[in-house]
C-alpha cells in the first residue's frame, strides 16, 4: 500500500498559529510552520498558514477543522489548496 501523502494548507485564527500547532500535533498531524529570525524574535513567514502533510484516503480532516487554533483548509472553490514536496522543500531550504 503507497502512502497518499500531500501538503495542504491551513487558514489558522489570527496569531494561534503555536495553538493549531500543539493542537495538531498531539492529533499526529505532521505540520510545518515556516519562520525567520527578524529583530531577534520568530516569526512565522506566512501569518495565519500552516501546512499539514495528509493522505487524503486515511486521515480524518473533520478533526483537523475542528481542531483548536484553526478555522479550515484553504479551498479554491471546491478544491483543497495542495502543494508539492518540492515546494516544502524549497522554503524548508530557504528558511
């Protein structure tokens, strides 16, 4: 059996980015949260985003919708907003 593992990306409240994080990963969500080092403090690059790694056969994304911090998946129109690994490893290699 392959793993259908894709990034998709979350719209969190605002400035609970850490909240949907804990949240998520005591679910056992993978979850990636890009920062930087700006004026001596962390930030995140992406304000109110987080991406989470699913397989889109397996996981429970009712949870995840639920979950404290986050409001929903991004969705354009009736799709989930999806990245390629590339694209992680791209800001992962940046960051």
């Amino acid at each position: 059996m392959t793993l259908m593992n894709k990034w998709y990306l979350i719209k969190t409240k605002p400035r609970q980015e850490q909240v949907a994080i804990i949240n998520l990963k005591n679910q056992n969500y993978n979850v990636y949260c890009p920062t930087a080092l700006i004026n001596n403090k962390n930030v995140a690059l992406f304000p109110g985003y987080l991406f989470i790694q699913l397989d889109s056969n397996l996981d429970n994304w009712f949870s995840i919708k639920s979950t404290k911090g986050v409001i929903n998946f991004v969705r354009f129109g009736l799709s989930y907003a999806k990245l390629a690994d590339s694209v992680i490893d791209f800001i992962k290699s940046n960051e």
